[in-house]
C-alpha cells in the first residue's frame, strides 16, 4: 500500500516520505480500514516536528482521523467486511491514516452519521467529541450563555462554532483576519473579534454589555487566552483545549478567586464506549436535525498531502482539510 511515513523530525514538507509498505495487520480489538478520506489537523504537523505530546516513535505513518470501509478485522471483533466507518485511527502505534489502509481500534470507530459524506465524516469525529466534552460535559453550557471561541476559524475552532450555536449559545468567534471573520459568521457565530487589533478582553466586555462570558473555548493557550480570560463573567469558565500557541496559559490564582472563574481542562481521551456511544449519538442527532455539520473547506488529493500537512504548521488554513484517498 502507498503511505506517508515520518522517519525524522523536521517540516512536514521536507519529512513526510511516500512509501510502499505492507498493509497493517490488525491485533485483538482492532479493524483495518481502506481510507477514503482522512482530517488533517495540526496535530500531524507537530508530530512531523516531534513537538506533539503524543507522537510516535519514528518511523510511524501520521494521521488521527479517518473515514473508510473495513477490510479485516482481528480477534474479538465481530464487525463485518466492507462496514463504512469513521473513527480515530491507531496513530499511537504508527499506523495513521495517512495511507490507503490503517488501523482502528474497534472501540473508536462508530458509524457514519447519516447526512455526512466520507471526506466530511472523516473529519467531525475528534473535533466534535472534543467540543461536547468541553462544551456540555465539562464546561456546563446553557442555552443564551456568551461563549467565546479562541481560534475560531481552526479545525477545532469551527466544532466549537457550530456546536455553541447548535446548543443554543450566544457564539462569538475571536480570528485573526476578515477572511476568518466571515467564515466564522457563516457557521453562525453572533459575532467576531479581531485579537490583532488589540486586546481581546475589552472587546468582548462591550459585546456582552459590560456581562462578559460565560464561557471560553481555547485550543490556543498563551497569552491570548490570558487576555480573554480577564473578560470571564462571574462563575465563568475557560475551557483549556490545547496550546497551537506553542504555551499553556497562565493565569493567577488569585485572579480566578477574586472572580469567581475556574480554569477547566478538557481532554477527549479515557472515556468509556458507553460514554463514546451516547455522544455519538448525541451529535448524530445534530446532524440530522440539520443544525451540525462538518465545514470542510478543501479536499487534498493523496499525492498533496505533504504540502497540505506544511499549510497546517504554517498557520495559513481557515476550516478543516481533508485528504482523499
């Protein structure tokens, strides 16, 4: 089978090899699937630079998410030949879905919601799993309540986008230009601020009419969550998803006692398969009530990948890449 494999750290452009190589055998608990598509995400470039905390031993084939048909199954598994799935694939163990088969471990891979193509599917699980986690499970949220989205236009940004919206929450998204601003105001966001024309948190003290948010969803970290999170009202809650700023952010206890805030951790792994099942469910049920979908905004075709992993370190994609096979 073709792949892309990383077999030294470095720039995606310069390190993602294609290669033929066996198609991966799948042990207890595992399906093997053809990829039909595969969600690109930031995460991939920085294994490609070994900054990922959780990248592989080299050389490993990159990739988390994947949607395709399953063509083998080891034991344990009792899910037929030729079943279309979407699910996470086993990135930990080298085998990602950048190639035209991977491994899934049969405990991450659910069926494709109806209403969802192969290329949009294979990007909507992680980033909506996420968002649900942090949004309702960890972050509590309630219909009419402000949530900020740091990064907005991001893979992870958009989830949070639709997913606020779909719940019922006022959406501001926080981007870095007009292009991401409109994109944003087209997945529903209420409202946008621009963080490179100055500080986030008075801005959005004035949206929310001196309120300030409920919420903040931040998979940046750094000093932009810092500054959005002295706009947090009164029991608010920032949502630390992840740091494509390169740092976590800092923010004083003191501060968070004398406001009565909480920083929150949010973290898609350790759950159980009934906990995955009931929000697969639960965001299926978005999907076919029509008030959540995938925002792709590009297909790759195999042999661009490389290119398309670089644009993801370089900070230049707004919405979700997605690879076809």
């Amino acid at each position: 089978m073709r792949a892309w494999q990383v077999r030294r750290a470095g720039e995606p452009i310069d390190v993602l090899e294609a290669v033929e190589l066996d198609p991966p055998q799948p042990g207890p608990g595992q399906v093997r699937i053809r990829v039909t598509a595969a969600g690109i995400g930031l995460p991939d470039a920085l294994m490609c630079r070994g900054t990922y905390p959780l990248t592989p031993p080299i050389p490993f084939i990159p990739g988390q998410e994947a949607t395709g048909t399953v063509t083998a199954v080891g034991d344990g598994v009792d899910t037929p030949i030729g079943t279309r799935i979407m699910g996470v694939a086993s990135f930990l163990d080298g085998s990602g879905s950048f190639a035209e088969e991977c491994l899934v471990a049969a405990d991450t891979a659910f069926d494709v919601p109806a209403g969802l193509t192969d290329v949009q599917a294979a990007g909507f699980w992680i980033p909506h799993l996420t968002g649900w986690i942090g949004l309702v499970e960890r972050g509590g949220l309630k219909a009419g309540d402000w949530l900020a989205v740091l990064g907005a236009a991001g893979g992870s940004g958009i989830a949070a986008v639709q997913l606020g919206r779909a719940l019922g929450a006022r959406v501001v998204a926080v981007v870095g230009d007009e292009e991401r601003a409109a994109f944003c105001q087209s997945l529903g966001a209420e409202a946008t601020i621009d963080h490179r024309e100055g500080a986030v948190a008075p801005a959005l003290r004035a949206l929310t009419a001196g309120h300030g948010v409920d919420l903040i969803y931040d998979p940046v970290g750094g000093t932009l969550a810092e500054d959005a999170a002295t706009a947090l009202a009164r029991n608010g809650r920032l949502l630390a998803v992840g740091f494509a700023s390169g740092t976590w952010p800092n923010v004083a206890t003191l501060n968070l006692v004398m406001t009565n805030t909480s920083i929150v951790g949010v973290f898609a792994g350790g759950h159980t398969c009934a906990e995955l099942d009931d929000v697969h469910g639960r965001l299926a049920g978005l999907v076919a009530d029509g008030r959540l979908q995938n925002a792709v905004t590009a297909e790759v075709p195999f042999d661009d990948l490389p290119g398309a992993v670089q644009r993801m370190a370089d900070r230049s994609v707004v919405g979700k890449l997605v690879m076809v096979a």
